[in-house]
C-alpha cells in the first residue's frame, strides 16, 4: 500500500512540476497537500491496525502435566464441573488438550455467538462430524457430503415433516404408547430410560419410517439400532474406525443388516402402484436441484438418520423428564390434573391442538431441556481465522460450544441450577443476565418453540431491561436435587427413580 501511494505521488509531483513551469502554482499546492494528507492517513491506518494486532492473543491454554491424555480423564468424570471452573478461572474462551486434540471452548451466550453466526466455509461442521456420523449413517448423506447437498437432503426431510403428517402422527404415538405399557402389568420397577428408549423406537419408526418398516421391528431390529446408537461414542470420534473395538464390529453389523432390510421395504415400495403419505415415499419421490433421484442407499442412510436422531434426543429428554416429575408430587399432579382440563376427565383420544393448551407440561418441558439438553456439546472446525472476546483463533483448531452451560453462567439465571417451572411462565419476568426477559407465548420460533423478548438484536445473546438492582429473582420452587458436578452428557440408568448418570452425545 505504501509503495502504491509512494508511485502515485511521484506521479502527481511530477505533474505539479509541468504546472509550475506553466505558471499554475495554485495547483501545485493543492495537489501537494492532498499527496500529504493522504499519506499521513494511512500510515495513521496502518499503524493502528498493527497496534490492534497486538491486542489480539491467543486463548488462555489450560496446561496438563499427564501426556497426550491431558484433561481427558477430569472432563470425563464431570464435564459441566470442569467447564464451570475453567469459565472462573479464564474466562469465556479457553483451550485445553484432550487425547492429543486441542479444543477452543466458546462459554456464555455471548462468546457462543460466534459459531451460531458463523459460515460453514468458515466453522466448518463436515471436518469434526463425518468421522462420527458415516459409519453409523452410511456414505453420501449427512456430514459425509459437501454442505451443499446436505441442506438439499434436509429440504427433502422438512418437506415431509410437516403440520398436516404431526397431526397424525398423535394417534400412532398414543397407540404405540398404548401397547408398550399394557406389557408392565400393575406394578414393579423399570429401568426409565431404557424403557422409554424402547418406546421411542417404536414410536419413531412408525411416524418416520411407514408402516411397512414398522412391522419388521422386533427386539433383534431394536437391538440393530441400540448397537448404532451405541457408535456415537468418544472413541469413535477420537480414534480411527479401523481399529477392531467390540463397539466399532457391532455399529458395522447393525448399519450393514438395517440396511438390507431397508433396502427390500425400499424395493417393494418401488415396486407398488399405491403411494403411501410418509417420509419412505416422500424421499422416494424427492430429487436434488439437478433433477438427480435419491439412490436407495442414500434413502436408507437418511432414513436411519432420521430415526436416530428423533429417537436420542425424544428418550434422553423424556428421561430427564420423567425423573424430575418422580422427586415431585405435587407436581406430578398439577400435570395430571392439567391434561384432564384441556382434554376431559376420561381422557379420550388426544389431539394436536390440544397440546397448545398444555402449559405447565410446555414449561416442565422447557426447563428439562435448559438443565439436561439433550445435544450437550456443538463443535466446528475453524477453517480460517476468528476472533472472539480480544483472542484470536488457532486456523485448524476444534471450536467448542455446551449448551448445558450457556443456561448455567454465574448469574445468568437466578437458580440456574435448579427446577422451576415458572421459569418459563408468560405472566412471570426472570432474571437472566442482568436484564429482564419476558417470554410471549403468542409468537413462534426462539427457545423452546418462543422467542425471548428483550433480546438486543445488534448483540446476540444480550439482554436489555432492568439491572440485577431492580428486579428480584424468582425463587426456587422445585428444586433439582443432584448438583451440576453430576450433569454428564445424557441420563444413564434410572433404576428405581434413582440416577446414575452416565454416556455421550455429540450430534
């Protein structure tokens, strides 16, 4: 830049010298003052630019004296504990070594920001995702394709997950539910989430998959899936897929018999003059922007996709649910007495738009999904440079976002780590952030279905309103009895109402 500015104004001294000989010398010393000003501006430019750069540092590194291994271990153990720290002691953006990886933490709404309001091309999803996914999905969908076509198959998905099939989809989910439970008898104890993971499948596959795939399912197609969920683990992300693990056989076998069975359902329906209104025949008859059909092993990676994905994150939630409702009678039954209003003391069959109406169960709902979501942890590839909060990104490092903690940040939320059902009430003001927030129930989108009014629009994740001094927090009402040093990725084993909290999720 200054070698250009350095040409152009010998440029223009050259030609102030021809209007002095011409006798213009008023020309002469506007052109040279220009030339002067102009160099003085942008050195002043890159100066401060070079001073900005110096600003800049990397993120705080949390050192480890064990090799290669790093934190692993303490993560493990309690991962929303050792964030929580980390978040004291450093800040909002840190980095730490895990299994020879190092990952870049974005904690607190404001920092998270920056992967939410990111570009593929720049955080990229394929570069941390495929090694998850594509054993368990299959090549050609998901992560295994450019982002492009991925957005393409997600149309193909939404065009058939709509309002009209959700309305029908209630009578399936009450029948299936219907028939699970008759198979408990009067009494005993059940493992929770085991049971509502079995549940789940059933339900799933007979909303998104038709009927055809449904009757196939027994317990050795449900044992297929429980063997391919059981692939989205650490080590198949950590290590690579070759190795001979007892996990990495049974994901294989599961993918590669799903398959085939989805493949002769896949065949048949081909085959068959009568359409079916379901995903199988909106894939079936979907094609890409070119005009290009789904293959049948492309339809069958989605459709095990689609079941996993309604069915993991469906269970793990239902869960979570289901213990919190157990420590608490009085709110147990509230819902009850809830579901007779809205649908009648006999409780006949249940209708979509009744759900709307549901409004305690809506926020036991939300509150179970802001201390236990499901997908704990969003991760990105950072392809080109960022900055956040004054620290500059590694090119090529993994960057990390947990959702269990944005709703967990000192302050952010009065009793954040504890139940509280009107938390989320349209008639009460939290406290979050330092700001008042108030939830419409009348629009749609945002959290939970909602959007947060107050919500500062040129400052993602900020909240405008009052200060902490003129609002008063919401008490705890329902208190969440196991402390955040316990919260892992999902629920583990309930036996008996009692949490053992264990296992992973990174989707």
């Amino acid at each position: 830049m200054m070698l250009f500015l350095l040409e152009a104004g010998t440029s223009l001294l050259e030609n102030a010298v021809e209007s002095v000989v011409e006798g213009s010398l008023t020309s002469t010393v506007l052109v040279t003052s220009a030339f002067i000003l102009s160099v003085a501006y942008f050195s002043k430019m890159t100066l401060k630019q070079g001073e900005n750069q110096k600003e800049l540092k990397y993120p705080p590194y949390i050192h480890s004296s064990i090799p290669f291994l790093g934190h692993a271990i303490a993560f493990g153990r309690s991962p929303i504990e050792f964030l929580e720290n980390a978040y004291c002691k450093y800040g909002p953006v840190f980095s730490f070594t895990m299994v020879g990886k190092t990952f870049t933490y974005l904690l607190g709404s404001d920092s998270a920001a920056l992967l939410f309001n990111s570009k593929n091309e720049d955080l990229n999803a394929e570069d941390v995702y495929s090694r998850l996914t594509t054993p368990v999905f299959g090549k050609g969908v998901a992560y295994d394709v450019p982002n492009s076509i991925f957005l393409e198959q997600k149309k193909m998905l939404k065009t058939g997950l709509n309002i009209a099939q959700f309305k029908q989809h209630i009578s399936l989910i009450e029948e299936e539910t219907h028939e699970y439970f008759k198979r408990w008898g009067d009494g005993g104890v059940k493992n929770l989430f085991e049971a509502l993971s079995e549940l789940i499948i059933l339900t799933a596959s007979h909303c998104l998959h038709g009927k055809e795939i449904r009757n196939l399912l027994n317990e050795k197609v449900a044992q297929l899936y429980a063997d391919l969920d059981g692939g989205f683990t650490h080590a198949a992300w950590l290590l690579p897929g070759w190795l001979p693990l007892p996990s990495f056989r049974r994901r294989d076998k599961a993918h590669r018999e799903i398959k085939n069975i989805f493949y002769k359902v896949i065949q048949k329906r081909r085959e068959s003059v009568e359409k079916e209104n379901d995903i199988l025949q909106t894939l079936l008859d979907a094609t890409y922007k070119d005009g290009i059909p789904l293959t049948d092993d492309e339809i069958a990676g989605l459709l095990i996709g689609l079941l996993l994905a309604g069915q993991h994150t469906s269970s793990t939630t239902s869960a979570w649910m289901g213990f919190f409702l157990s420590k608490d009678k009085e709110l147990q039954e509230r819902c009850y007495a809830e579901q007779k209003a809205v649908c009648g003391e006999d409780l006949p069959p249940l209708h979509y738009d009744q759900l709307k109406d549901m409004c305690l169960l809506d926020r036991c709902l939300k509150e179970t999904l802001r201390l236990r979501p499901p997908i704990m942890t969003m991760m990105r590839m950072a392809r080109t440079p960022q900055v956040c909060n004054k620290a500059k990104e590694i090119k090529g490092c993994n960057l990390m976002v947990t959702l269990c903690q944005i709703w967990r940040v000192p302050k952010r939320c009065a009793g954040e780590s504890l139940l509280d059902v009107l938390r989320f009430d349209p008639r009460q003001h939290i406290r979050c952030g330092g700001g008042l927030l108030h939830i419409s129930p009348s629009d749609s989108g945002g959290f939970g279905g909602r959007p947060l009014e107050g919500l500062d629009s040129d400052r993602p994740g900020r909240l405008m309103g009052a200060t902490d001094d003129e609002i008063q927090p919401c008490s705890a009402r329902c208190p969440f009895l196991p402390p955040p040093s316990e919260c892992l990725m999902v629920p583990g084993l309930l036996h008996g109402m009692e949490m053992n909290s264990g296992g992973c999720t990174a989707t």
